[in-house]
C-alpha cells in the first residue's frame, strides 16, 4: 500500500493501510518506539514539517487548540442558562431567543464553508486568533440585543465566526500525529468540545447567582480575550504543502532504520520522540526563526478560495463522508434531545433544582464525556493497530467502527433510564447516571465519526470535514428546530425518550453496514477519490 513520491495512485484503495511492517520489508520510515509500526504519512526530513515536531511542540499546539475550543465552546453555551431572566431584561421573547441558537448552530455547520478554505489558503493561525477575538466582540454585544432582528444577527455571527471549531480543529490534529496514534488525540480534542458544552451550565449557574445574567455572558469574553494571548504566542501554523502522498518507499535499504531525529528527546524530558528519519528528497530545508512563528500570515499561494467553496458540496458522492455525517448528526440530535429536557424535569417536583443545581449536574456529563472519548480514542487506537497485525499488517479504517457496540448499547438504556426515570419519579442519581451513560456514547460517536473520515481519506481531510459538519449540522438544527417540541409534546417524555431509545440504536447499528460493505464502498468510489486529489494537487490544494 505505498505511492509514488509526489504521484497519484489510483491503484490504491482509500483508508487500505500497510500499518505494521510484520516482515521488516518496507523500506520506509517506522516508528521509533513501536518498531514495526509504520509512520503514515510519511514524512519529509524538514523540521518544520509538523509530523516532525518534537513532543513537547506537538502539545503546546494541542494545548492552544484545547484553550480555543474551551473558551469558544463555553461562549456558545453559556446563554441557555439564562434565557428566562434575560427574556424578562431584553423583552425579546423565549421562542426569539431559542430561534437565535438554533440559527447560531446552523451556521456553526456552513460557515465551515468559508473559513476552512481561507484556512487552508492563508493559514490555520490567523483564522483560529480571528474566531475567537470575533467571539469576544460577539458575547459584548450580546446583552445589548433589545429587538429581534438584532439577536438573530448576533447569533448568526457568532455561529459563523465561530465554526472554525467544528472542523478546523480535526484537521489540525491530523497535520501532527500519524495514522496509528491519531485517534486519542482526536478523543481529547472531542473532550475539550464537548466539556467546554456541558461546563458552561455549570459555571452559568453560579455566575448568574452571585453577578447577574449579562455576567453570564461577559465572562465567557474575557476568557476569549485570555485564550487570544495564549495562542498569538504558542500556537504556530501547521499548514504544510507535503509534496508525497501515504506511505513513500526508498531505493535506500537505511530508511527502514528507526534512527531518531535531532530532537528525539525533549532538553531535561528524558521523553524519546517518536520521530524517524524521513525519507530524502533532496530540498533544502530551513528551521523557522521565532519571527517567523509568529507571523499571522501562511507562505503565499495560487488563490483557489472560489474552488475550495464549492469542493466540498461534491463529495457527497464518497460514501464514507456521507455516513460520518450522517453518524455524528444523529449524535447532535440526541446529545440537543437530553439537554433540552433536563433542565424542564429537574426544575419541576419532586427534584426542584435551583438553576445552579441543575448546572452542577452536568458534571455526571462531564464523567461520561471524559470516560467515552478516553475508550474511544486510545481503544481506537489499539483496535486499528491489533487488527492490522491479524491481517498481515494490512489496517482497514473501519476497523475502528468496533467501538460502535458502546453506542448501540448505551443510547437505548441511558435514554429508558432518564425518560421512564423521569416519568416515575426515581431518585436524582438514577437521571444522573443516565446522563454520564449518555454523554459516554455521545462522545465516544464524535472520536469514531472523525478518526473514519480522516484515516479514510487524508489527503482531502480539511475539505472532506467541511461536509461532514455542514450534513451534521443541518440535521442537528432541522430536527431539533422542527421535530423536537412536537414529538415531546405529542408523547410526552416518557414515551418521547422510549422512542429516541430505539430509534437511536437502530442509526447506531447502521455501522455494521459500514464493516460489512464500507471497504467495497471506498473500492468503488476510490477512482472519484483519486481524482478529487489529482484536481487538488495541481490547484495546489494539498497541504
């Protein structure tokens, strides 16, 4: 499963891997700690290459996008709650408000649309600092909505600038890990995305008790104005125009050594880097000077903004990506039907929480989230790499889809348990465990959902997950804009949540038509795929 330096091969089947080098045959670059595992990509000799990294740089990126995902995701979800008092302050009325959030989460999804590509195009640096300054600038100007035309700008805008964080964050991931140790850093990416959700009731609560409603929405701003400084001075730009494509074979039987780079230990870390030396092409590379680092601006290129729009809406012709979209709006839809209700049912007898009670509660969701991305992220991990070894080194993308049973299972019992629970009055812990039981699911989902689509089809990633967002979105706001209310009025939560138990399982089981069909699925498509990044590469797209 190897290419051509700087070619395309359309003979290569997409997400179809040499993942462990089980003969010690592949003259190519292995990791250092894990001797068999091959690194995929490849990478170049340049340290600047991200994959090349050391440690310690790798997770000071990480660490800037966990702050920006933090302090954008709390601003988005700060809001919901105070609505009623500020219903009561603005005038505008509750229906105004809910419609506001739900257009600020449809365009979460399309201003993907405009900000990955200028991301791609200008840098990944500038568009993350530009998102959250305009996402403090947004939660000031939020109190002052007094009309409803006013609210609903301000909340489309701060979906639009802040959509960065639905899918830039995942491509940047994937510009520094490899194939085989990518999955837990997309799991801790989904904690911090999701966490940033549930943590915002439970500071709200508090905040609203003591400073008032506007305060709820003020200090969501100064930490974007705090998370702006950390990462103007950390966060470096991971674009890079690698001119290979998977996994590059040498001529030169020395590449197959795990031989570390200059920077395979971090200074006074005594931490081995997993770095090998990359395959020669003969460039001549250049380290980057601390100016350099800090510019705001990537390397000039052929302008392809219109292109890359317009890109994205065509892979709805690649299975994969329809799925994963498909996959994690579902996720949305039922992680937005147990937030929806949970403040009605613990504010009302016999549980009659005050609004920081209720607030305090997500931290069971907070446990869940913790627990399902730390299972689906390393046990990702280890799954794709032990299948590869039981299928002569050769990893299958869906492979990683396995960890789908912990959804078919959870959804329909954490939503029985808080539905009939509800109903009939049990104890708050018994609603308390559904609800980690349920965030365990739901973010396990997320880490599956965007580890498949990338390992499938790397090489089109940064526009592939625009399409996965804009499908997950549009889903997320047309059913819980339009079908959720009806449905809880029409059943009543008892049976609304019996319902969402089955319907549930039965979206969740749709995997298995993905292990038992997905890799003819990418046979198939795999012509298609090869020609997005053919068109790609000579637009000089790929990077």
């Amino acid at each position: 499963m190897a290419t051509v330096h700087n070619e395309v091969d359309a003979s290569v089947v997409p997400g179809t891997t040499h993942l462990v080098d089980l003969d010690g045959t592949l003259h190519t670059n292995h990791d250092a700690r894990l001797k068999d595992i091959v690194l995929v990509p490849t990478p170049c000799s340049d340290q600047e290459d991200p994959l090349n990294w050391s440690q310690r740089r790798k997770s000071q990126h990480m660490f800037c996008i966990f702050i920006y995902c933090l302090f954008v995701g709390i601003a988005s979800a700060a809001l919901y709650s105070v609505l009623v008092p500020m219903s009561m302050s603005t005038g505008l009325s509750l229906a105004n408000l809910n419609a506001g959030t739900g257009y600020m989460f449809l365009f979460f999804g399309w201003g993907c649309v405009i900000w990955q590509p200028l991301a791609l195009q200008y840098g990944k640096r500038p568009v993350y600092l530009f998102s959250i300054l305009a996402t403090l600038a947004i939660q000031l100007w939020s109190p002052y909505c007094k009309t409803s035309g006013q609210w609903y700008a301000n909340k489309i805008l701060q979906g639009f600038f802040g959509s960065p964080i639905e899918s830039l964050c995942e491509i940047s991931v994937a510009d520094l890990y490899f194939t085989h140790e990518r999955g837990k850093y997309m799991g801790l990416y989904a904690l911090f995305l999701l966490s940033s959700n549930i943590l915002a009731p439970i500071f709200s609560g508090f905040i609203y008790d003591g400073m008032g409603w506007k305060w709820v929405l003020y200090w969501p701003a100064i930490g974007c104005g705090f998370g702006s400084l950390i990462l103007f001075f950390f966060m470096e730009e991971t674009n890079y125009d690698r001119k290979t494509i998977g996994i590059v074979e040498s001529t030169d039987s020395s590449a197959n050594s795990t031989k570390g780079s200059a920077n395979d230990t971090e200074k006074g870390s005594g931490v081995p880097e997993p770095i090998t030396t990359s395959v020669q092409t003969g460039e001549a590379y250049h380290k980057k000077t601390f100016i350099q680092k800090m510019s705001l601006l990537d390397k000039s290129r052929p302008n392809q903004l219109l292109t890359m729009m317009w890109r994205p809406f065509t892979f709805v012709s690649l299975p994969v990506v329809v799925y994963s979209g498909f996959a994690y709006g579902c996720t949305v839809v039922w992680a937005l039907l147990i937030s929806g209700t949970s403040s009605l049912v613990l504010s009302s007898p016999p549980y009659s929480f005050k609004p920081s009670i209720v607030g305090l509660f997500s931290v069971a969701s907070l446990l869940g989230c913790t627990v399902g991305c730390i299972i689906s992220g390393f046990m990702g991990d280890w799954i794709t790499i032990k299948f590869a070894r039981r299928n002569n080194g050769i990893s299958e993308t869906e492979n990683r889809l396995w960890i789908y049973i912990l959804p078919v299972i959870a959804y329909p019992f954490g939503f029985i348990l808080w539905g009939v629970g509800a109903a009939h009055y049990i104890h708050w812990f018994g609603l308390a465990f559904a609800a980690f039981i349920l965030s365990a699911a739901t973010s396990a989902t997320v880490t599956i959902c965007i580890t498949y689509c990338i390992d499938t089809y790397p090489e089109l990633s940064g526009e592939a997950m625009i399409t996965v967002i804009v499908i997950r979105n549009t889903m997320g706001f047309a059913i819980t804009s339009y079908a959720v209310t009806p449905w809880i009025l029409h059943l009543g939560v008892q049976n609304t949540f019996i319902s969402a138990a089955f319907i549930s399982m039965a979206t969740s089981l749709a995997f298995l038509i993905m292990i038992k069909w997905g890799k003819q699925f990418r046979v198939i498509s795999k012509l298609r795929y090869w020609r997005y990044v053919a068109q790609g590469k000579a637009l000089g797209l790929s990077h």
